[in-house]
C-alpha cells in the first residue's frame, strides 16, 4: 500500500509539473482540458524518465488516466 502512495505521489507531481495545473487520482484525458495528444507524448516521456522504464506503443494509447498510470508504474516496478 505504501508503494502505491509513492507511485501515485510521483506521478501526480510529474502530470502538475507537465500539464501546468492541478491533478487528481481521478484526473485523464478526458476530463482534463491540459492533456491534450501534445502533453500525452510529455507526460509519458517524464515519466518514463522518472520511473526508468519504457511504455509500449499499445501503452502509450491505452494509459490515459491517473489511476491506469499508477497501476502500471506500481505493477512495473514489483515485477
């Protein structure tokens, strides 16, 4: 439990940082206005940098929520 906060912590700090406003667990693309396919590209490269690993292409067009990110950067870093 404790590695998800940290994992969830992360990423919302990085997505803040990105998109230039606030983000939530319940934030994605289609509720928020800043992520467009543009700051998708810059999202999924921080993170990739921050967490040392690389998305799939599949990943990188399925992955477009908060939670669908922690999920997959928290099951990425127990394997």
């Amino acid at each position: 439990m404790n590695e998800k906060l940290a994992v969830a912590d992360r990423v919302l700090s990085l997505l803040a940082a990105v998109l230039k406003c606030p983000v939530a667990m319940e934030s994605s693309r289609e509720n928020l206005a800043a992520w467009d396919s543009l700051k998708h590209i810059e999202v999924m490269f921080a993170l990739e940098e921050d967490f040392d690993m690389q998305f799939s292409e599949e990943e990188l067009s399925e992955l477009s929520s908060v939670q669908a990110l922690v999920e997959r950067l928290r099951d990425g870093h127990e394997a």
